[in-house]
C-alpha cells in the first residue's frame, strides 16, 4: 500500500468520523460529508475496497437521512398536537436560534437543541394557543428532532462500518 492508499484511508476516515459528529448539528449535512468519505476513498484509489455499489447504496441511505431530517420535526410537533404556526415555529426558531447561539457564543448545539422547540412555543402562545399546548408542541419537536439525530447517527454508523469491514476484508486478501 503506498502514500496515496494511505492518505485516501486517513481522509475517508475523517470524513466519515466527521459526517458523524455534525448529525448534532441541524442543517448540518453530517450524513453526506461521511458518505463523501466513501466517495473520496473510492475516486483516489478506484481498485481499493469501496465499490460503485456500496456508493450507491450510501447515498440512497443519505437520501433516507435527509428525507427524515426534514419531515421528523414537523411529525413529532404535529403528533404532540402543534398547530401549523407551531410546526413553522419550529423550523424558524431552528434557524434563529442556531444563529443566535453561533453568534452569542452560547453554543452552536445549545440553540439547536432548543431553538426549534422555543421556535414552537413562541409561534404557538402567538396564535392564541395555551401555554399547556404550547408546550406540548415543544416537546414533540424536541421529540422529532431526536429522532432525525438518532436516524442520522444511525446512517452514519452504518456507513463507518460497511467502510471498516470493506477495508479490513480488502487488506486481509
């Protein structure tokens, strides 16, 4: 194995170990930057152990990730009961608080994290609902943001491990 093999493996690795960690952070494309790891692993050294399928099928997974992304939020704040001002709350008061927490330093993670259930707490007290309702919309777009993270880490494990054990059975023949 000589200096491009290697410096293909240690990249790829990067990505896909930094894909993983950017899943915590909304519109943040962490699934995608580790699925790039793949592709970089594969367009530096074609003969090595990633294949046209197991791009293909990492980007179908990608795609499954983004897909959940998007509609998690909206599911969990519609399940718990949020109105459509709520739902649109959250996907705002993701943004604004990502933000806000970027710019304040009070941390990129702490407005993302809370950003898009404050986003629907706020837009549902506007609209007239009670606090008790508001609140409920908060939590499930709390709820649904889990679930898109957890999905999302999922992908990205999944994509680490075909990666691992693609590696470990080319280097073993």
């Amino acid at each position: 194995m000589g200096g491009m093999e290697i410096a293909a493996l240690i990249f790829s690795s990067m990505l896909l170990l930094l894909g993983g960690f950017l899943t915590f952070i909304p519109m943040t494309p962490g699934p995608l930057i580790a699925w790039s790891g793949l592709l970089v692993c594969h367009l530096l050294w074609p003969e090595g152990p990633v294949g046209t399928m197991t791009l293909l099928l990492g980007l179908f997974l990608v795609a499954l990730a983004k897909a959940v992304d998007f509609f998690a939020g909206v599911w969990g704040a519609r399940r718990y009961g949020a109105s459509w001002a709520g739902a649109w709350g959250a996907l705002v008061g993701g943004l604004v608080f990502t933000a806000l927490g970027l710019l304040t330093g009070v941390g990129l993670l702490a407005g993302a994290l809370m950003g898009p259930a404050l986003g629907a707490i706020l837009a549902e007290m506007l609209f007239g609902r009670t606090w008790r309702e508001a609140m409920k919309s908060g939590w499930g777009t709390f709820v649904g943001f889990a679930v898109s993270v957890l999905f999302s880490l999922m992908v990205c494990g999944v994509l680490l491990a075909v990666f691992s054990l693609q590696l470990l059975v080319f280097l073993m023949n």
